[in-house]
C-alpha cells in the first residue's frame, strides 16, 4: 500500500475571520485581530488583550448548528464549522463514503474548558441544581471529536489528543498514521480550543507567557522583537482533510498537498 497521502480539504475558523479565505486575506492586510475583551475586563483577568473569534453572543460559527448550540462548548463548535469547510473544500459529502473508512483525530489542549468555568461560576453562586445536564459531555476533551464524528456519520476511529500547544499537530500526524496503516482511507483532522476565559488568561499570565502592553493590541505581539514580552491569548481551530493518493485519485480529487 501506498504511504502518499494527500491533503485535500481546508477549514479554519479564527479570530481572522471564518474560513480559509477570510483568515488569509487578513493576513496578508496584515490587520490585527487583538482586541480589549470585555469578558476578561469585567473578571479583572491581568491582562484584557484577547484574539476571540467574534464577541460573545455574535459568533460567526453558528450557522448550520444554531438550534444545538447550547449543547456545545465554543471549540466544538468551531470544530464542527471549519469540519465542514474541509469537507466542502474537498469535494467530500458525508453519506457518500463508507463510514467505517472515515476517521476523526482532533487535538486539544484544554477540551471545553470555557464550559466548565462558566458552570463553575453557576455552582458557586446558585448551587448544584443550576447545572446544566449537558456540563459533562460539554466540557470532556473527547468530546469534540465524538460529536463531530456523530456529525459526519463516520464510524472510523474517533480520537482526541492532547499534547499542549502542539495537539493539533499530533492529531494530524496520528491521522497519518491511521492512514499509512491502512486503517482508513479518509482522516478529518485538526486542532480547535477556546481558552480565551478568566481563569486561563489568568494563568498564562502568572506564567509570564502574556504580553502585558496595551497602548496598541497591533503591536502586543512581538515574537521576534527584542522587546518581546509575551504573546496573546487567543481562540481558534484548523481542519484538514487527508486522504490515501490513491483514494483521492479515484475521485479525481485535486490535491492540495501532499
């Protein structure tokens, strides 16, 4: 069997815009995405600089699951939009693949973390009862990728990994195994985290990781200027769609990479 494989589908859901296109034109604007967030300033985290992907209450990653969105922390839900980017990037529709081929590996560092501090919160100021049911499935690292497999009707392999800053990396490199393997032919695979809350811009901070300027949020991250002190907590996840060669050759896919 082949070891080639071949990247064929994109998704990106970022404090630059959702999708592939939106984050790249920003990027190349070299426009800035930090921003003083409300959330962070009314917690008086130590520091109020963020990269959210939109602010709370108005995220662009609602459409197509707005009537569940109570049921999903904010990283399974841009999970579940740059998923579907990859696969409409991809010329890939679920329901037409056999599912048992299809695997999902995302990574995360934290799972639903924005979940269990708000939860959290509830506990402390109106007791256990004000819990929601959904707490648990909501805030498991796991479940991001269980839910987007659910999703896409995949009933390959379905795992998570967590390797800190470098999760979402793992993730693909273990899809490409699963694929070298040949234990399926297709992998949906990625990052996504949504750590941009008061207890962890709090403990960045008290690690010394995060920038403390704020005269300018364009100039707050610096990491290649001598003066560097820090970067800036953000919010975001990146999809990929890989497939065997010879599997995307067969359905005349055209490659974005290999």
């Amino acid at each position: 069997m082949s070891d080639d494989i071949a990247v064929t589908g994109i998704g990106l859901v970022t404090p630059g815009g959702t999708g592939a296109e939106a984050t790249w034109e920003t990027v190349c604007a070299g426009r800035a995405t930090a921003r003083v967030d409300p959330v962070l300033t009314e917690a008086g985290a130590p520091v109020r600089l963020a990269c959210r992907v939109a602010p709370p209450g108005e995220r662009a990653d609602e459409e197509g699951v707005r009537g569940r969105l109570w049921r999903f922390d904010p990283a399974t839900r841009f999970l579940l939009t740059a998923a579907r980017e990859a696969l409409a990037s991809a010329g890939l529709e679920p329901g037409r693949w056999d599912p048992g081929r299809v695997a999902v590996v995302v990574g995360t560092a934290a799972g639903g973390v924005a979940t269990l501090e708000t939860q959290h919160r509830k506990l402390l100021a109106s007791g256990p009862r004000a819990l929601s049911p959904m707490t648990l499935p909501a805030f498991l690292p796991n479940m991001a990728a269980g839910q987007l497999a659910l999703e896409l009707g995949a009933t390959g392999p379905a795992l998570q990994t967590s390797t800190a800053c470098a999760s979402g990396a793992t993730a693909i490199i273990t899809a490409a195994l699963l694929l070298r393997a040949g234990v399926c032919d297709v992998a949906v695979a990625g990052g996504t985290d949504a750590m941009v809350t008061p207890l962890c811009a709090s403990a960045f901070a008290k690690l010394g990781a995060l920038s403390r300027r704020e005269d300018g949020p364009g100039g707050a991250s610096r990491p290649f200027d001598r003066d560097r002190d820090g970067f800036v907590l953000g919010e975001g996840c990146g999809v990929l769609v890989l497939e065997r060669t010879a599997h995307a050759a067969a359905r005349t896919a055209r490659p974005l990479a290999f």
